[in-house]
C-alpha cells in the first residue's frame, strides 16, 4: 500500500533539502534519525536511501519530523 501523499511530499522536501529528519515507523521497523538521498518505489512499494546508503522501507511509515540541527549546521526545514 502506498504511503501518504503528505508523507511522500515531506520526504522529498527533506531530501531536496537535506534536512535532519526521524521517520517513525508502526511496525516492529526501528525509527531512522538522519538525512535522506533518494526516495523510489519498486513493485507497488516505497523505499528511501538514507545518507549512508541504507535502504528503508517505507511500508509501515507513520510520521516524519525534523531534527533540530546542532548549532553548527544549518537548519534548511521541512517547508
């Protein structure tokens, strides 16, 4: 099932702007803290690459937030 459009439009946000961000999942999924590279679907599903390179799931997705960046970074935001 696809996630939200709301969810979606946030993500890209955030990578277009590499912003911090916690993707909360309502799965046994743990939460990922960090930025993201690239967001894909491949057979009905969402994934994310995060900034490492890991590929996430997007499956079970219940929220995305924006970390609060150390003093020395900037903070680019969500929109």
């Amino acid at each position: 099932m696809p996630i939200a459009c709301s969810l979606y439009d946030q993500i890209e946000i955030a990578i277009m702007r590499q912003t911090l961000v916690r993707l909360r999942f309502d799965a046994d999924q743990p939460d990922y803290c960090g930025r993201l590279r690239d967001v894909f679907a491949q057979n009905g599903q969402e994934f994310v690459i995060t900034q490492a390179g890991d590929t996430l799931s997007l499956q079970s997705l219940s929220a995305i937030e924006r970390i609060n960046p150390l003093p020395s970074e900037p903070d680019k935001g969500l929109g």
